[in-house]
C-alpha cells in the first residue's frame, strides 16, 4: 500500500516536472544563461564586436571606473544614477496614488459605464510605447498641444518651453527664483562628489525629464490600476457593510478599511513601479537619446549607450549588473519599511 | 449572442494592438536615430532624412536570378545595410539586379535593417557578419580595432580616383580599408523668397564669417518667430567652423587633444554667439525636430545642412524657394565636413567569400556600378572622374559636390563617442546659457585627453 502511494507521488513528481520543462527552458536559456553572461563580461573588456573569446580578463576594473576613477564615465554613471533616481522618485508616488485613486472610482458600485473607464484608463497601458513616445514628441513642442493647454488655462500667463530641449533642472529652478545660482550660492554648492557637483546632484528633474515623466506615469497608470481593482473586489463586501452600519463615511472608509487591507498590494505595486522606473529605456532611446545636457540619461540608456555606440559592451555590462544590485537593494528597503505590516 | 459580441470585439482589439505595434516599429529607427535635437551626429547622414521609410524594398526576385540559378558554384553574398528613401532602396536592389544578372557565379542578397548598429554588432560577434557591409567614417575606428574589417587596400580598382577626404575618412592608422559609397558635404541653404524680401543679396562663395552674421542678423524678426539661421548644438556641425577657424580637434596622430585653442574658442564664440545674440536658433525652438524642418517651414531663413536636405524638401516642403551654396570662409579659409559610408568586408570570413566579397565592392564602387547608383541624384558619386557627367544631370547640387574638395573627414579614434557627447552636451549648456564656450573647449579637451590616454 506504501509503496503504491509512493509511486503515486513519484508519477505525480515526473508530471510535474515534465509540465515545468518547457517554461524552465525558457527561464533558464532566456534569463539564467544570459544573466550569467552578463555577469561574467562584467568582468572583462570585450568590445562587443570581436567574438567574446577574444575579450581580457579585467577583474574588477569596469567597476572601478565607473564608481571610483574621476573621469567622464564615473561622472556620466552618477548622472544617470542621479537621473533615474529623481524619475523613480516622481513617477512612482504619483503613479501608486493616481492608480489607486482611478481603481477606487472604477470600483463605485453606482458608477455607470465602469468598462468603459476601464478600458480607457488601460489603454496606454497596452499601446506601443514608442508610437506613444513618438506623438508626445509632437504635443511637448514648443508650439505643440501641451504648452497651447498650459496657456490656455493660465491665461496666457504660461511661456512656452520646448520641453524634450529644456535642461534646467526643477530645484535649480526654484532655488534661482529664490536667488540662488552657482555663482554667487554658499562655497559648498561647488564641492566635488562623485564626479558631479553638489549644485548638480541637487538639480532635481530637468524640464525634458519632466516631461518623459509624466508620459510614463500616464502610460504605467492603466496595469498598476487594474492590479488595484483586482484586489479592491477581493475586500469583502461584508467588511464595508459593517462599517456603514457603524456610521464611517467615505473617507475614514477609505483610510481605515480599504488602505490597510490592500497594503499587501500597494508593497507589489510600488516594488514593480521601482523596478519599471529603474530600467527605463524605451521612451528615452525614442525621444530624447539622453538629451539635453544628458539629463536624460538613465542607467539603462547608459547600459545600451556602452554597449553598442561605444563599443565598450563590458563597462556596458558592469553597469546592468550595478543596476540590478541598486534595484535589488531598494526592493529589500522597501520590504523592510511596508512588507512587515503586509504580511500580517 | 453576447457571447458572440465578445469575439468580435476581442478580436477588433488584437487588430488594433498588431496595428499600434507595427506601426511603432516602422518607425522607431528614425526617430531613434536622429528625430530629436541632439542625436544626429553620430547617425549616418543617409539615416538623417526624415521621411526614411524602414521597409526593405519590394522582394522581387529579379529576373535574371531565375534564369540561371545554379551556375558554377555560386557563392550567395549578403550585402547588410540600413535603408534609407524608398527611391535609393529601389535603386541599390536594381544596381545588384544588374551585377548578379552579369555574374552567375557570384549572387548577392541585398537586406536592409532597421537598427543598424545593433544587427551589425551581434552578427560580427556572432561569428557570422554580412559578407559586405555598411561601414560610417565614425564608426570605423571602433571596429577596426576590433579586428572586424579586412582591409581593401590593394584590392580596389583605382582607389586614388576617390576623392582624397573619402579616402582619408577610410584610412585609419595608414591603412585603407573600405572603399566610399557616396558622401555628402554640409552646404549652406538659404531661403530665396525671404533674402529678396528682406533686399539681401543671396550666399556666394566668397562670403565670409561677418557676410553670414549680418545677413543673419537682418533676417531675424523675433516676434514673428523668424531666425536668421537656424543651429543645431552639434558638434558635427560646429565642427566646420573649427576647420574654418584654422584649429583642429587633436595632433595629427592623435596623441594629444588641440581642441582647446585660440581658433578653436574664436570659432565657438561666433556659433554660440549667433544663438545668444538671437540671429540663430535651434530647431527645437522652431517647432522642428531637426534643422531641415526648421528650413522647409520658413522658420529660419539658412541652415547648414547637407545633400540629403534636398530630397526631404522635396517631400516636405516643395513650395519653398531656396539656393545652395558653400559654407562661408572662415579666419583661416574654407572648410566643410564630410559625411560618408563604405562598403565594408568583414575579416573574419574565408578566403574565396573575401575575393567574392571584394567582387562586388568593386563593382559598386567603380565607374559602373557607382554611376548606377549615383544617377539618382540622391547619392553623390566618390569618383573624381564620374564628376563632370553627375554635375551634367544635376547642376544644382554642384555647391555639395565641390565641397569635396575642402572637405574634412568625419573620422577620429575609437572611443571618440564620448567627446562627441560631451561637446553636443556643451553646445546645448552654451546656447542655454549655463556654460561659457571656454567651459564647454575646457570640458571637451579633458575628456578628449582622457579617451586618448585610454
């Protein structure tokens, strides 16, 4: 009888195996392998043209250069670094709160019309990113829809700007308003970090980055949106009853029943907006290639700039695995400050 | 029934998605090349037209491949490149009709890609490159010092016939490797209907820095939105008026970066100066997304562009009125840029594919083939002995064709991306004002310094 069970288990084992291989070759020839590659090219100077076996062994030293020897790598690295970061910092905020806000009006039981929002709201989501990114290139002309909008609800207080061309970073912006430029700002506004000034880092998010910025959060809205709503309909309805019945309003609802219970999936979806904002590419290669003044450089522009204009596919390398470390490093913060309560 | 509906309605979205998506790809190339205001440099000229259709051009199969399918042993050749108009694709896939249609033993497959560099790079590392290829004077230094070009010298039929700034933009450390498949010059275009309303007399040859400023200056007309010039922060353009000024960019065997001279500050502060003194602007604040555009809309009234302006005024803009001309002279004379592609073989193929392979190079680079190609008008011929027939058809285009003559090679060493990036960096800092153009020479020459020590 035993042993019966045991072959049960073992056929049950082999099927499920068997069910399993076609996707593990698929992980493994498609993610594992080249992950290791990756990893291993890191760690020499191969050009990307030549056949890899022909690249040096270099040890550590693409990481060197771009995190400890000064020169335009390191300062080129902790631009897009700093880049990526402002981008993270603006997109995924505005996205997680917009997206749960859209996903709270769509789930109205009185809302007419409901698959029509969600549809509409999901639609860049599912559009091709650079046939989005090609028609913002027209609406943040100087002349394009967007400044003629701005201009129209200020009342023509709005100047124009040519967006995708603008390098004036947001805080240098206010702080000049404020008075404070380069020139004549406190001594350590010139101080040297990293390969950038202290003036620099403090830039905040150009004009151009801006603009990509809320391109992105437009186009992210829709998924993060439906996530929310996929986990809005799993809230009993029972929970929202009973605090009807003890008189809660709209908001103290919102805050006190539907917030908490969905903080497991606010953890899933400000972790998938970090890694989404970490590894922008697509709407930088269509619209700005790291422009103006690179302050649109991001780190995984910067990983394709390496490796195929600059045939420097081992820096290329280093710099992707630097990226992965950086992400996967926030991810485990990120548990760490709203995993603990979710798992609970 | 609502079943049903579903369907329907399922599958009207899946049409859509593949429309979006496809759509998105045909263009992507393009725009990512050099849509936008601070890319186009390092983009092959030919890429630069705007209207570039990404489509290979109809597969025919020409006639002549039927008629005699297995001559000899028939060694199958591909030629990989990028495409450019749809006329110039249509006209290169005739060109190679005609060589295969006269060689039976030798068949080449033209194929066109979109994401050139890209499909380039991974084959050559794949161990399994085109058997000919596009090469741009700036990316050569790149693969040459890979080991991914077999030289050509002495496999070229009458290689002193090019002319001498093509083949210095193929030479690289003394030897030549690819032959020049056609080029073109940076020019001055100007806008006759606007210099007659203005009473200018129009751009010659004999004009100078002052000619260029004044007649920008009285050009302008600021509240109109109406430039004098329009400038893109690029070094592949500012360079000219370095070349102009008399300075140079490095010593003559790169060991040592020059880029911060006297000359070459006296030309940075006339291009900056023309944007910050508001005779000039760039094509982002003129609504274009390169100069061309900005020229074709009658933003501004000159651009400096080269032959491939042409064409994409044709398609876009063919009320607009306009002459070419060279570029003005600078303090140390004349000067213009060279902006070419050669068609290349890779080292790492056998012996009998490479004499194939240089089969066919020659034929399209000699009189023949190039005459072929270059009819079109689209291309300009790399032979000095095809000038004076090309110049017959196409008299307007002599300004660009002459340029030859002075023109400089777009050509430095590997590695150079970073100096590029750092001066288009600059040029956009200096034409907003948060650099000075010594800060942008001094930036340029440190990271130039640096590449070279690499």
């Amino acid at each position: 009888m035993a042993s019966g069970i045991k072959g049960q288990d073992r056929e049950d084992a082999v099927a499920g195996w068997l069910f399993m291989t076609p996707a593990l070759i698929v992980f493994i020839v498609f993610l594992i392998i080249p992950i290791i590659f990756a990893l291993y090219f890191s760690l020499t100077d191969w050009n990307g043209i030549s056949p890899p076996a022909e690249a040096n062994w270099v040890g550590l030293d693409n990481y060197q250069t771009v995190l400890l020897e000064g020169g335009i790598r390191q300062s080129d690295f902790f631009k897009a670094l700093k880049n990526t970061t402002y981008f993270a910092i603006g997109v995924v905020p505005l996205q997680t709160i917009l997206s749960l806000l859209l996903a709270v009006i769509i789930n109205q039981r009185l809302l007419r019309y409901k698959e029509f929002f969600r549809t509409a709201y999901y639609f860049p989501s599912i559009t091709s990113s650079v046939a989005i990114s090609l028609i913002f290139l027209f609406l943040y002309q100087r002349s394009g829809l967007v400044n003629n909008a701005l201009e129209f609800l200020t009342f023509g207080a709005w100047e124009p700007v040519a967006w995708m061309s603008d390098a004036r970073g947001l805080f240098h912006i206010i702080l000049e308003a404020l008075g404070v430029t380069l020139r004549d700002g406190p001594e350590f506004l010139r101080g040297e970090l990293l390969g950038l000034t202290v003036w620099d880092w403090i830039s905040g998010p150009s004009v151009a980055l801006m603009a990509i910025m809320i391109m992105n959060t437009w186009t992210t809205i829709g998924t993060m949106m439906i996530i929310f709503v996929a986990a809005l309909q799993d809230i009993p309805g029972s929970v929202y009853e009973a605090a009807q019945v003890d008189g809660a309003t709209a908001w103290p609802t919102f805050r006190r029943i539907t917030v908490p219970l969905l903080r497991p999936t606010i953890f899933f979806v400000v972790t998938l907006g970090l890694i989404g904002t970490y590894q922008v590419f697509d709407q930088i290669y269509v619209m700005s290639s790291g422009g103006p003044a690179k302050t649109t450089l991001t780190m995984a522009y910067m990983v394709y700039r390496n490796g195929f204009r600059n045939s420097e596919m081992g820096l290329g390398a280093a710099i992707a695995i630097l990226l992965f470390v950086i992400i996967f490093v926030l991810t485990l913060i990120q548990r760490r400050i709203t995993g603990s309560e979710a798992e609970q | 029934m609502t079943r049903k509906w579903y369907k329907l309605l399922a599958f009207f979205l899946v049409l859509t998605m593949a429309l979006v998506a496809c759509g998105g790809q045909e263009e992507e190339p393009p725009a990512g090349a050099d849509g936008e205001q601070d890319v186009p440099t390092e983009a092959p000229p030919v890429e630069e037209e705007p209207e570039a259709e990404e489509e290979p051009p109809a597969e025919e199969e020409p006639p002549a491949e039927e008629e005699e399918p297995a001559e000899g042993t028939g060694a199958e050749l591909q030629l990989m490149g990028w495409s450019s108009s749809e006329a110039e694709n249509t006209r290169l896939q005739a060109v190679i009709d005609d060589f295969n249609a006269a060689n039976g033993n030798i068949q080449v497959n033209l194929n066109l890609v979109p994401d050139y560099d890209t499909r380039l790079q991974t084959s050559l590392a794949g161990g399994a490159p085109p058997d000919v290829f596009y090469i741009d004077s700036f990316r050569l230094p790149d693969l040459v010092d890979a080991g991914a070009v077999e030289p050509a010298e002495g496999r070229i039929e009458d290689p002193d016939d090019f002319y001498e700034s093509l083949r210095d933009a193929f030479t690289y450390n003394g030897t030549f490797y690819c032959p020049p498949k056609d080029f073109s010059t940076l020019g001055l275009q100007y806008n006759t209907d606007m210099f007659d309303a203005a009473g200018l007399e129009y751009p010659n040859e004999d004009w100078t820095w002052d000619d260029l400023r004044s007649a920008a200056e009285q050009l302008t007309n600021e509240e109109e939105g109406v430039y004098g010039m329009v400038l893109s922060a690029d070094f592949a353009r500012w360079i000219a008026f370095l070349y102009q000024a008399g300075g140079e960019v490095a010593n003559e065997d790169f060991t040592e970066m020059t880029i911060n001279s006297p000359e070459a500050q006296e030309a940075m502060d006339f291009y900056v100066n023309m944007v910050l003194d508001g005779f000039a602007a760039q094509p982002a604040d003129l609504d274009s997304g390169w100069a061309g555009e900005a020229f074709g809309r009658e933003r501004a009234a000159m651009s400096m562009e080269g032959n491939w302006i042409v064409p994409a005024l044709a398609d876009g803009f063919p009320d607009v009125n306009y002459g070419v001309t060279q570029l003005p002279a600078g303090p140390a004379g004349e000067a213009t840029m060279a902006f070419t592609v050669c068609y290349g073989v890779p080292a790492d193929i056998p012996d009998e594919r490479k004499e194939a392979a240089f089969e066919v190079v020659n034929y399209l680079t000699g009189a023949e083939g190039m005459k072929a190609w270059t009819d079109l008008g689209l291309a300009m011929p790399t032979r000095q002995s095809l000038r004076d027939q090309w110049l017959e058809q196409f008299p307007d285009l002599q300004p660009f064709l002459d340029g030859a003559e002075h023109a400089r090679a777009w050509q430095f060493v590997t590695g150079f991306q970073d100096v590029l990036d750092t001066v288009n960096n600059g040029l956009q800092q200096a034409f907003a004002g948060t650099m000075t153009s010594e800060q942008v020479l001094e930036q340029a020459q440190e990271v130039g310094t640096e590449v070279l020590n690499r």
